[in-house]
C-alpha cells in the first residue's frame, strides 16, 4: 500500500502530535486542508479523548490521526522522588512552594484499555504511537478496528523492530525533531541520527513507506525529504504559532527569538530526553540530569515551578519544545500552512521553481 | 559570485578533507571528474605538503582545495598529559607498551607561516579551513595569493562570524559529518544542529553561497541538499572505499558492517569532538572523556595503541572515522563516484526520475 493510501489523505503531510499544546482544533484544520491532522492523547483522561474526537467528528469528515504514548508506567521510587525534589529545593524556596504539597501523579497515561475502548468508538483511520509499541493484546484491538497503525524509529534497528512489529509505516524521526525522543531499543542520545542520514538509511531497511520527521519546517524542507526517498513527512515545530495552537505567549516569544537556534535533548521536564529550547531550569539543572526520575515522573515535581514563573510571565521553568529548525514558524492558519508544506511535493517530482 | 565561479569547477561537488587517511590520489581523481578535490594537510609538515602539491600539478590542470586546521596550539600540561596516561595504563599494561616511553609531539599542526609559504608556490584555487579561520595575518597572506577561502559552520552563529570574517563561501557543516567537528565558537556539542535544519537556517543568515555537509551519501542527498536551498555539497565518508583512499582494512570492514550505524561524536582520540564509529577505546574511556587533554595532545598517547592493536589486525583503538551515512560508501573509483553523486545536482532542478 502507498503511503497516501495509508492514510486516505490527500497529501502526505502529517501534523505531529503535540500534547500539552494542542487539542482538535489543529487536527481539523490540518485535515480540512488535506493533511492529516493529529490529536495527540498522552496527556488526556478517557473523558477529555472523546470530548475531542466528537469535537473532531463534528468539524470533518476526512481522516485523522490519535498518537499516543505507550511507555512502561514506572514504579515510583521514593529516594529518586526525593533526590529530585531535593535537586529542585533552590527553585522552590525563590518561588515560596511547599515541596511537601507536591501532588506525585502520572503527569502522562501511556495507551491502555480505557483509551482502546473509547477509540473503539470513533476508530480513527489512523492510530500512531511514541516510544515503541503497546502490548500485542492492544496492538490487535487497534488493528481490529481497522485504523492503520505508525510508529517512530529514531535508529535503523528500531525502524526493523516496528516493521516486524506491524505497523503500516515508519515515522524516520531524525535527531532535529523537537518534543520527546521516541527512542525505545535504545536510550543513548549520543548514537542518535540526524533526518539527512537516517531516512535514506531506513528507507532501504524496511519495506513499509517512511515518513520523514525532524527539521522540515518548509516546502522546500518536505522537497528535500522526498528526494531523501520518504514518502511523506510528519512536521509539528512549524505549526506552533498557528492560531489553532494553544502554545503559551512564552513559547510563542521564544520560538520567534534568536533564542530558538540553541535546542537541546534534555530530559529535565519529564524523565525522558525531549528537544526543547534552552531556559532557565535546562541550563542550570541539565540538559541531562542523571537525577531526573524515570518518564514521567520528572514532571509533576516541575509543574508548580512552571505554574509560577508563567504567572510572572516567565518561561524560565516551562517546556519550551521546538525541533532545530523554527525558521518556518509563521503565524498563519494551520490549514494554509498545510498547503503551503504540501508545494514541495510536487518540486521533489518536477524540480523547484 | 556563485559558488561554481567561486571553486572554477564544472561541478559544484567538494570531496571533504580526510586527513590520516588520503594524500594527494583522491584530490586528483575528484579534480579530473570536475569536482573539487581536497588535499588534507593538518598531519602534514611543509615538506610533505609541497610533495604533494607537485604531484597534484603533475595530473591535473583543474582547480583543487588545500585544507588546514586553524586551532591554537595549546600548552602541554603535563598533570593532564599524566591524568590521560593514567587513564590508558590499563591498555598500555595489556599491550606491553611502556607509557614513559611515547613521544609528546602535536599529531596536528594548525596553518602557520612555514605552510603559507608552500602554498604560496603553487597559488591554490581554493583554500579551506577547519575551526575558524587562522589569523588575519594569514588570512591576508591566502586572500593575496588569489586563493578563494572556505570554512566550516555548525551553527548560524558561526555562519555569520564566518562571512563577517572574509570567506567566500561557508560549508554548513550538519551534525551527521564525520570527523572532526569544525565547532569554534561553542565547545558545547549537545547544541550542534542536523543538516536539515542548519542548511536553510545558515542560508536565510549569510549572502555568500552555502556548502552542505554531513549525512550526503548519494545522489538523492545531493538533491535533498540542493533542494534546501545549499548551492553546493562536500562529501567525505561515501569516499572512504575508492581504491584512491588509504582506509585500513580495519577501517573498511566497519564501514561496511552494520556497526558503521552507529557513530558518534568522541574526544578520546584528538581532544576534540569528532564523529566515528563506535569501538572499544570509545566504549570503554569515552565517548567525551573529561581527562582527554585539549586538542590536538590527546593524540600521540593513543597512537603506540593503535599500532599495536592494528597490527594484530584489531580496529579498538583506531579513528574509524564516519559520518552517520555510511550506506554511500562503495568500491569504486573516486571519478565514477563523484560523477554518480552530481546526477543529483540535475534531479533539485527538474525532478528525480
């Protein structure tokens, strides 16, 4: 099957998952343009899922997407709970934070029963994961209900991993991309690949279609994935100053400064190494602290420090992902980006104008 | 001026300097297929380098580069000369190698006054520079000479430093590149950026043409580069098996193999990042080792290991040097090879067939 054929979409282009940032608003205007939209599902309760795929049933009739993530949940360790807290003391006695009040809360739901049984509802065309795959018994009540399911490789092995795992394609997620790493075989960023080197390479080891992802922020970006070998490209840092995102005033600023070419893979926000722009709490406690609990249970311990400073009007604290490349953020409707994306196309096909 | 009025070659295609493992074949043999071949002279004293530029005049008549590294030459310290030897003892006690014994020389020279004045013999087209550019001084002596100057990039800062500083064109060097990075005004390599997303970034930031680098391997990333806006590309590691390149046999069974997936950036065997493939000295002491001496002084207390361990056929404690890209690598003259990758100058211009 063609990748277009996989998706049932008109064009190609995906709209990266963004939680936290995002809810179907995006995914319809991406659909309605031609692409398909994306919700992404890590950080929704059951209820809010399907509060937004009617949302989404209301609003198109083309396919969508529903990503999420499908990690292991943790134990929670209480001297790692506490060496963290401990990590952050400085910050919550500048900010007047009780540490004890902390609620310690899965900040993320990886895919579970619940959320197959309310997607059973509306079975989505297309169902994609983060961090590998979930369990067969899962895997085989999404395929039950016809969607078509995508994963992200970020090394050549991962890419044959979910090939015989059974996705219907691979999401080639380069080193560039911004947001959570989904590297699953692997948790040695040093190893990780750029898009330039890795599509070509996973194109040649699978036989599913590839989906470029990591850097393409243009039409002339999704031009050069095509000459890579991809047949489509999934893109989310450039869609994050659309109207139809619900990214914070912070984020919009720092995405729009110089401040947007330093990124780095830090896993400071949550336990796992995720591309964000460099503030306040990455520079000082990481990129990479070796006292960040496991995925995700960094984050409820960063929750009030970010709550704090966007209060002052700071994003010192806050999660400011952005892939390498936010030079194609524009603050245009998704839908008109969607097309404008989809002109490189047909430049890999017949050469640029 | 564009980039090919620059070079004076047919091709805008650069064969990227590769010193320890070419001399002055593959310059010719890039050169007479109307590339751009490079002559390395970072391990080479004045006397070599002349040698070779006469064999160079001798067969072709087409332009070539001559590349130099432009570090400072640190000041050994001899606590941390001895911290490094302590780390290796382990090794130098398994070979028998008596530590006390291993000559402190540089491994590499930068560009100096002894080496202008060979250059100046021979007035090269085209001079490149590896870590910024070398001292105003020098820099005046290349530009009176004629020479065209090149120079690395790996952020859109140093991009900028580079075309404020004189160059005629910069080479927009992606995280993916093998060897040394040409990293000069960041030591920090968690922030260095994929080729996707710093070519058009480094495109957008200066008016001097764009050189891609790192991840191409073929035809389809010549196209890719070009298709983001690069006017041109330098390739190395899809060089390193043509019969006009001097990579061991341990060297070219690992770039063949599937260990050549892995790669990554390591200081254990300079001081100074730079990407190979994994082995046992980067397993073990690195990748980034924080008792490494500042480049280039970690080297001459790895080279009695690696001339042990090679000479037991073993690559543990050799530079397996290689971008992230090895799938472009092939047995094949240097000509043919640099042909094959200018098919994809055409495809960015009317369309992959």
């Amino acid at each position: 099957m063609t990748l277009r054929e996989i998706l049932g979409t008109e064009l190609p282009v995906i709209q990266a998952p963004m939680a936290g940032v995002q809810l179907s608003a995006l995914t319809v205007a991406v659909c309605n343009a031609g692409g398909l939209g994306s919700l992404p599902c890590a950080m929704l309760e059951p209820a809010a899922i399907r509060k937004e795929l009617f949302a989404i049933h209301s609003q198109t009739n083309r396919p969508y997407n529903v990503n999420f993530f499908c990690h292991e949940q943790p134990v929670h360790l209480p001297e790692r709970d506490a060496a963290w807290l401990a990590a952050l003391a400085p910050y919550y006695e500048e900010f007047g934070i009780d540490a004890a009040a902390i609620p310690k809360g899965p900040a993320r739901i990886p895919f579970d029963a619940a959320a197959a049984a309310v997607i059973e509802e509306f079975k989505p065309k297309v169902v994609s994961f983060h961090f590998g795959l979930p369990s067969p018994e899962l895997m085989a009540r999404v395929k039950a209900m016809g969607s078509k399911v995508l994963s992200s490789a970020t090394t050549v092995e991962e890419a044959i991993w979910l090939e015989r795992h059974g996705v219907d394609a691979v999401i080639a997620q380069g080193v560039e991309a911004g947001g959570h790493r989904g590297m699953f075989l692997t948790d040695d960023i040093a190893t990780q690949v750029g898009t330039f080197a890795l599509v070509p390479q996973v194109v040649k080891a699978v036989k599913v279609p590839v989906i470029a992802a990591g850097g393409i922020a243009d039409a002339k970006g999704v031009a050069a994935a095509m000459a890579l070998g991809a047949s489509g490209v999934q893109v989310g840092t450039a869609y994050l100053l659309c109207p139809e995102v619900t990214t914070t005033p912070m984020h919009r600023a720092a995405l729009r400064s110089e401040s947007a070419r330093a990124t780095v893979l830090t896993n400071v926000f949550t336990g796992r190494p995720s591309r964000g722009i460099v503030n306040r709490l990455v520079r000082e406690v990481g990129p990479i602290s070796p006292l960040a609990p496991q995925f995700p249970l960094a984050a409820p311990a960063v929750a009030p420090l970010r709550a704090r400073a966007e209060s002052l009007g700071s994003g010192d604290f806050s999660p400011l992902w952005s892939g390498q490349n936010a030079s194609g953020c524009r603050e245009i409707p998704a839908g008109e980006l969607t097309r404008e994306l989809a002109r490189g196309l047909a430049w890999a096909r017949n050469g640029a104008p």
